[in-house]
C-alpha cells in the first residue's frame, strides 16, 4: 500500500495559486504601474501622442489626395486631333484603332462643327470674340474617357504617345502636366508617409520600452519573490506588456482627439481656401479604429521588448 498523499511544498502551491488570476489582475496592475510613475507615463503618452499625430497628419492628406485621383480617374478624358481632309474611311479606321487599345473606355467623335459649338459654350456670352473668326479653325477629334485604372502620369504618357503613332492624327491633348504634378505628389505622401510612419512607429516602442523599464526596476524585489515561489512568466510579464499596450492606446487615442479637434475648429473658409470646393475630408472610421489598434500593439511591442531582455 502507498503512503498518506505528501502534502505539497509550500512554493508549488503559491505557484498554483497565482495561476488563477487573469486580465482583470493584469489591467489591475497594469492602472497600478501607471499611477506609481505619473509623470513620466504622461510625457510617455504626450510623446506617443505626438508621434501619432503626425502618422493621422499623413493619413489625412493621403486619403483626400486619393480621393483627388480618384475623381479625376473618373473624369479624366483624351482628346485625339484629326488631321485635315481625312475620308470617312480613314476616320473610322482611325476610331478601331483608339478603340482597341487598353484603357480606352469610350470613344466619341467630335466634328468641326461639334468642336466650335462646344468651344462658344465654354466661352459663356464671350461670342463677340468669334466675329471676326472667319473659317473654323478647330480640327475635328476624338474624345476618349479614360479608364480609371489608367489614371497615372506614365500610362498616359504612353497611351498619348501610342495614338501619336496613328495614321492621320495630328495631336494628343489630356492637362499633361495636372495630371503628372497630383500623381507625383500623391507618390511622395504615399512613400515619405511609410518611411516617416515606420520611423515614428520605431520611436514609440523605444518610448514604450523606456517606461516599461521603469516599471520594472521599481519592482524587482517584487518580481525576484514572485519567481522565488513559482510564478509562471506569463503571470509576471502580463502587467507590464499590459502597461505597455494602454501607454500605446492612450496616446494614440489622445493624437485623434486633438486631430479630431484641429479638424472641427478650423475656418470652413481656410479648408476651402486650402483644399477648393471639395473641402477636406477627416479620417475613416475604420482607418482610426486601426490606428488605435495599431498605437496598442506599438506599445505592447515596447513592453515586450523590455521584459524579455531585462527578464532572462
């Protein structure tokens, strides 16, 4: 027959113990680190704060100037100049031509005549300039709208210059250098945006990490017990990564406050004035759910970079 049951060391059942505890004691401990370093998790979270300002600064104008793209790809048209004196035969081979190629989405033929009509319209009540006009001097053309895929500089540009090579065109016209300014705009808020998000993001977890390890140091004696009677490390890490991840999220919800605020006090006629009729448009919703997400799991990083090196 076996023995009595050995009563277990009294370490292995602490360690037991502290298994029981879950998110609540790790939120807990995590307010409880926060409120023994004030200061220096305010000018944590004033620094994260900052940091993501700048990232939704970027975000702003990189939304609103996709949606500038996008509405002119969507507007976006070519005129195609005929040349004098071509047959109908000519012309129609002519329109198969534009109309075969990759990007083209309507085609429509504007004649001599048609060009002038347009071109009186567009000088609204001005006619006493065509008085003296004589002959109509605009060629006849084709207007072609524009895929919305093909909305870049360098598609158009070589678009412009396929049509260029067709038997009886004359010339190519679509706002060239609008189109090639806003594109290459658009490039450098899209790749400086990721270089100086990836630059702010390192920086946040370097600002997290930092007060982690404050953390960490004031309670040292309290961990070494911890350890001392078994404590899983998961249990003793919690708390800290936890700390990490609210300095992240506080700072970054605090960047879309103030952007949120900044949006709503500026002058509507200083956005008109800066943006055009179009105005300016704030964030979506879901980018600033991401953008919370993300500032949380940036300061979790940091915690978590600290609590594995100083707890090895």
């Amino acid at each position: 027959m076996s023995g009595p049951a050995r009563p277990r060391s009294r370490s292995r059942r602490r360690g037991d113990d502290v298994k029981g505890y879950g998110l609540f004691y790790y939120i807990a401990e995590a307010f409880r680190g926060l409120r023994a370093h004030r200061v220096v998790n305010l000018l944590a979270v004033s620094s994260i704060s900052m940091a993501m300002l700048i990232v939704g600064f970027f975000l702003i104008v990189f939304f609103n100037l996709h949606g500038s793209v996008t509405t002119i790809g969507k507007q976006l048209e070519m005129s195609v100049y005929l040349r004098e004196g071509l047959t109908r035969h000519e012309r129609e081979y002519v329109y198969s031509l534009v109309k075969a190629v990759p990007g083209v989405k309507k085609v429509t033929h504007l004649s001599k005549e048609e060009a002038l009509k347009v071109f009186r319209k567009e000088l609204k009540g001005q006619d006493a300039l065509l008085k003296d006009l004589g002959e109509n001097p605009l060629p006849e053309s084709f207007e072609i709208a524009i895929a919305q895929r093909y909305a870049d500089a360098d598609r158009l540009e070589a678009m412009a210059k396929r049509f260029m090579k067709f038997p009886g065109v004359e010339d190519v016209s679509y706002g060239r250098q609008g189109v090639t300014v806003l594109t290459r705009l658009f490039r450098l808020f899209t790749y400086g945006g990721l270089a100086v998000a990836l630059l702010l993001g390192v920086s946040v977890v370097f600002i997290v990490s930092n007060s982690v390890r404050l953390a960490l140091y004031s309670r040292d004696k309290e961990i070494e017990l911890m350890q001392w009677i078994g404590a899983a490390r998961g249990f003793i890490q919690g708390p800290f990564l936890m700390e990490g991840l609210l300095l992240g999220t506080l700072g970054t919800a605090l960047a879309i406050g103030i952007l949120t605020g900044l949006y709503y006090a500026l002058p509507q006629e200083l956005v008109l004035f800066l943006t055009g009729p179009k105005g300016l448009d704030f964030l979506p919703t879901e980018v600033v759910a991401y953008m919370m997400i993300g500032g949380g799991l940036l300061g979790f990083a940091g915690g978590l970079v600290t609590v594995g090196r100083l707890l090895d």
